[in-house]
C-alpha cells in the first residue's frame, strides 16, 4: 500500500495527464455516439450569453440582406394568401398542428463533423427538443439541447443528424445524411435504383416524423450515383439554403408531438 | 511575481474570448481556423508547478470545447502538449532551458519557431484525429493538420513578436 502511494506522488505528474486525457477523450467519444453531457453544450446559460454579446453587434453587419430575405418571404406569403380563396373559418387556428415562433442564431458552426447552432429561445418560450428548425428557405435541423433561455440545434450538416425526405416528383423518401465534404451538399440515401432520378428534381421533407411538416424545400438534386452494393442511390443535393450565414430562424413546434410519441412508444 | 500571475489570467480569458469570438469564425479556404489559444500554453512561465499547468491548461481546451459543442477534442490535445512540452522545450532551447533561465522574449527567433512548430503540429493532430475520429479518413486528418498547422504558427508568432516587450 505504501509503496503505491510512493508511485502515485512521485508520478503525480503523469497520473494527473492520464486522468485529464481520458476525461476529455471520453467526452469526445460520449458527443460522438449519444448526446448525454447536459452541462457541458453550448446552450449553457453563461456561454450562450457571451455569444448574445457578440452576435448583437456581428448582427449589424447584415441588416440589408436579413431585410430583404424578409421582405420576399412576406410578399411571397401576400401573393399566397390573395390568390387563395378564404374558405376556412376564422378560428383556424384552433385547428393548426403546427406553430411556428422566430428566434436568433447566437453561433454556428460548419467546418466540424459535428456541427450545431446556438438560438436564443429556450424553455422560458416554451421550446422542447426534438423541435424542428427552418428559414424561409429551407430545412436547417433539431433541437437537441434545450436550457431555461437557450437551445441547440443539431444543424443538418452533421453526421448524427438523420431527416426524412422525399422527392417531390416521384415521391419516392429516404433519409438525408452528410459526409462532412461541403457546407452546401448533404447525401440522400436509401433510394431504390428502380427510381428515375433527374438533376435538378427538388427534395422536400416527407412528413412521417412528427418534427417537420411535410413539403419543407430542402433542396434540388446535385449528382447522384451507385452505392458499394449497386442497389440504392446516393444522392448528392444541393441546400437551398446557405447554411453559413444563418440569422433568422423559425422553430416548429407540433402541438400533436406528445400523441404522436406515445404512438411510436407502444410500437417498441 | 503576482504579475506574473496576473498576466496568465488575464492571457488565459483574452485568448479564450479572441479563439471562440474571431479565429473560429475566419474560415479560410472554407475550413482553416488558426488556434491562437496555444499562446497560453506555449509561453506559458518554464519555472512553474507543472500540476498548475497541465490542469489550467486542461481548463482553456475544456472551456472552448464547451463553446464549440466538440466534446473533449481541444481538452485533449491541450492537455497533452502540456505534459510533453518540457521535453520540447529541452530539444529547442537546448542548455538554457536546463538551468530554468529562459525567457521566451529574450530567446532566438530561429529556436522559438522550431518550438512552436513542433508542439503546433502535434496538438492539431490530436485534435483533428479525436475531431474526425475515423481511421480511414487519415488523409483528411493529415491534410487539415498540415494546412490549420501552418495558419496556426503564422498567427501565433504574429502575436507573440506584436506583444513581446523586447529589452533593445
């Protein structure tokens, strides 16, 4: 016993370095395969805070252009709701599945494998994980973390995030992964070879899982090709939207989400 | 003395606030990201309690790991330049390092930069291996190593000759 505590205090040094390196390559491993360290994330309350700090003044810098995105949602959405003729009663609301609330990117990233973005809503405005999250021109990922003001979101452009879309002509769904290559291209898998693909056919999300509606643009068709087994394609598709300059976002909550979970509960 | 100290603190939060606030965000090439941070290990003081150094550097690669979401990656390769920058320092600065004299300020350009490359090039290997953490993308490891190294180094001896007090 005694002379296992000699060793420990004469190599104190190197026991310390082994302890720490194991500590952070554990954490590296547990953020690789599950999302478990609650504390340590991005949506912790004084990181996201400094990172408000910042982006309210990075946030001048883009006025112009976060102006005139919005500027073509809305007259998108005027030219909509004239040309559609008012047949639903005014309390439909009631009847909406899904609501959608705004929120701010405080960070993001997308040179890392696994990459997520920090919003500044959190708990307090009623957000959950497993919420989606879009802009007005497409699909940017889910939240995962939430803390009582922030959240996090795991960004498309990440290898755990798995999305379920379909192509919007042929209908045909699978899932939407990314190989880490570029910011802008994310791989559709699983899609039978018997499916006539054309570049440039847009994706869309299908509306299975309770996260996205269905008829989300996510993008067009960039290439495609064979996978090692030559029965399913691999599908290159381009964003619509430009993952590295998000600001403005829109989180989709799903009123049925508790209903719907506890369906797919009982199933397993 | 407490200078000193006071030095490494405020060194410890400036470099973190200028890592995580402006040299991630630079994107060069759309993936190269200098790591200015390894100032504070680097020219961390050589006369020091070794326990002191390994863990606050430990701490910095924790704090950014939390920051940018990557779990331990920046921990780990902190951690580990830490333990073995003494064998460095040796191999660099050679008899003046022995006699725990050496002032990085008043030290060779020549010196400085082979000690800086060395533990540069081993901390971003750790880091880009723990960061893709797949064996058969060694290329992709080896690559982003070499070119965030070179960015990483030209950064880093930028701010060290800008902040050094130089007795002319």
């Amino acid at each position: 016993m005694q002379q296992l505590f000699n060793f420990f205090i004469k190599n104190k040094t190197f026991v310390l370095f082994l302890l720490l390196f194991s500590i952070a390559v554990s954490l590296t491993i547990q953020s690789n395969e599950f999302h478990r360290s609650k504390l340590l994330n991005s949506s912790n309350h004084i990181i996201a805070s400094i990172y408000g700090v910042s982006s309210g003044v990075s946030q001048y810098f883009s006025l112009v252009e976060e102006n005139q995105l919005l500027l073509e949602e809305n007259s998108r959405l005027k030219s909509e709701g004239f040309n559609q003729k008012r047949n639903s009663p005014i309390d439909s609301i009631l009847e909406q599945t899904y609501s959608l609330s705004s929120a701010l990117v405080y960070k993001n990233s997308y040179t890392q494998p696994t990459n997520y973005l920090t919003l500044n809503k959190g708990l307090r405005d009623s957000v959950k994980e497993d919420y989606g999250v879009i802009t007005s021109k497409g699909i940017v990922g889910v939240i995962d973390k939430v803390s009582t003001k922030y959240s996090r979101v795991l960004s498309i452009l990440n290898t755990n995030s798995k999305i379920n879309v379909k192509l919007k002509k042929t209908k045909h769904f699978g899932t939407l992964t990314w190989d880490t290559k570029a910011a802008d291209i994310v791989q559709l898998k699983d899609i039978q070879d018997l499916v006539k693909l054309e570049i440039g056919d847009s994706v869309i999300t299908s509306g299975f899982s309770s996260i996205f509606p269905a008829n989300i643009p996510v993008g067009v068709v960039h290439s495609y090709r064979l996978n090692d087994t030559k029965d399913l394609y691999i599908i290159d598709v381009k964003l619509f939207n430009d993952m590295t300059n998000l600001e403005h976002v829109y989180i989709i909550k799903n009123r049925d989400i508790n209903e719907l979970e506890a369906l797919n509960e009982s199933d397993e | 003395m407490n200078n000193i100290i006071f030095l490494n603190i405020m060194r410890f939060f400036g470099l973190l606030l200028l890592q995580v606030l402006i040299c991630n965000n630079i994107n060069f090439m759309g993936y190269i990201n200098p790591h200015v941070y390894l100032l504070f290990i680097l020219l961390y003081p050589t006369s020091n309690n070794r326990l002191t150094f390994i863990f606050s550097s430990f701490l910095l690669g924790l704090i950014i790991d939390v920051f940018l979401d990557s779990g331990g990656t920046h921990a780990a390769a902190s951690v580990l330049i830490a333990y073995i920058r003494p064998l460095f320092l040796k191999f660099s600065f050679g008899a003046a390092y022995e006699y725990q004299t050496i002032k990085f300020s008043n030290t060779d350009f020549s010196q400085r930069f082979i000690y800086f490359l060395f533990l540069i090039i081993i901390h971003h290997f750790i880091l880009f291996s723990l960061v893709v953490f797949n064996k058969n993308e060694m290329l992709l490891i080896i690559k982003q190593t070499l070119y965030s190294s070179i960015f990483s180094l030209i950064i880093c001896l930028l701010f060290n000759s800008l902040f050094s007090k130089k007795q002319t």
